[in-house]
C-alpha cells in the first residue's frame, strides 16, 4: 500500500456495507481506525478507571503515612507519658491529702485563729458561709475579721497561706479603728474583713 492507492480512493464510492470489496489500502486504514478505537475504548474503560483507583490509594497511603509516623511518636515517648501521669496523679493525691474533711473544719479554724495570734493581730470573728458544691470537693468560705497594725496584718495574711491545709483569700477590706496601737504609739489599729476559702475533699457530707 502507497499514497498513490489512498489518492485514488473516493469517499463516496466507499460500500460500508460490502467491505469485503473494498481495496486492500481502504482495509487496512479501517483496520487502523478500528485498532486505535478499540485501544481508546479499552483505555477509557478499564485503564482510565484503574488510574483514578491508584490516585486514590496513593492518598490513602499518605495518610497512612502520616498516622503512622504520629503513632509511632506516641509509641515511642509512651514510658515518658506514663511517667508524666503518674507524676501528675501523686501531685493530684496530694493536693486531695491538703483539702481538709468535714471532721477538720474545727481544727482549720483553730489554725487561722493561731495565725492571727502568732501575728499579733486580733482575731473578732471567723464564720463559716453556705457550702459551694463543685465537681469533687465542696467550697467552705469563711468570713474573718482581725484587727492589728499594718504589718501586723500581712503577716498574718502570710501566715494563713502557709498553711499546711489549702485556703484561699479573697475580697478584702481595711478600715481605720478608733484606737491606737498600744505597742505602737500614734500608729491606727486597722480593722480587715476578708474572706478565706477553704475546699472540702469528701463532698458527699455537709
């Protein structure tokens, strides 16, 4: 087969329905078109398809990649996770040891009032609020009121957060007594309302 055949062949003397007819250079370019189209065919239907299967999977694959290799971080620090939990939990049980139970509330009282006099100050009054329940221990705000010179006060203030049970103060206020200091001439008794919180472990009593 020549270019001179393929010259010679007229499209509309071309019988589709007796291509047994037909020159051997019309056959052998409807064999072409018919390979090229079945190859085309073949690949738009299965190759096509089985490419966009592989994307997928490759993908899929990183992302494995990726929660592997965070896995295998946590499996290797996992001796130092549990170190650090443990670490936490014994920080946590002590805390809970420093929340002081419902039989030591009297006790708790007591220790403030040794502050104040340690101090130097005065101690008029320390009353127990309405209980605050929480999640796992129960809120015990105590009104104090203690009298003393300025210094006198922080260190009471000091003493009470050194306590060896948990309390917290807060809100605070001074006024100016009517007297003076008997240790310290023309120095004013001051007067401190302040509340203390404590926070009790076993939050099932009252």
């Amino acid at each position: 087969m020549d270019m001179n055949s393929l010259n010679e062949i007229d499209i509309n003397d071309i019988d589709f329905s007796n291509m047994g007819s037909w020159p051997a250079a019309g056959k052998a370019v409807m064999a072409a078109l018919v390979f090229f189209l079945v190859i085309a065919v073949g690949y738009w239907m299965v190759i096509g398809t089985e490419l966009d299967d592989l994307a997928t999977i490759e993908r899929k694959e990183i992302d494995f990649k990726r929660d592997f290799e965070k896995k295998q971080a946590k499996a290797v620090n996992l001796e130092a996770y549990k170190r650090q939990m443990q670490t936490i939990k014994d920080s946590f049980q002590t805390l809970l040891q420093q929340l002081p139970k419902a039989d030591q509330m009297a006790e708790l009282l007591d220790e403030i009032s040794y502050a104040a006099t340690g101090a130097g100050c005065e101690l008029m009054s320390a009353n127990f609020d309405k209980d605050k329940d929480a999640d796992f221990y129960t809120e015990k705000p105590i009104q104090i009121q203690v009298t003393g010179g300025y210094h006198q006060l922080a260190d009471f203030v000091s003493r009470v957060s050194r306590l060896p049970r948990i309390v917290t103060l807060h809100d605070f206020t001074i006024t100016i007594g009517d007297s003076d200091l008997s240790s310290s001439p023309g120095e004013k008794m001051l007067i401190m309302n302040i509340t203390a919180k404590t926070y009790r472990a076993d939050s099932g009593e009252k």
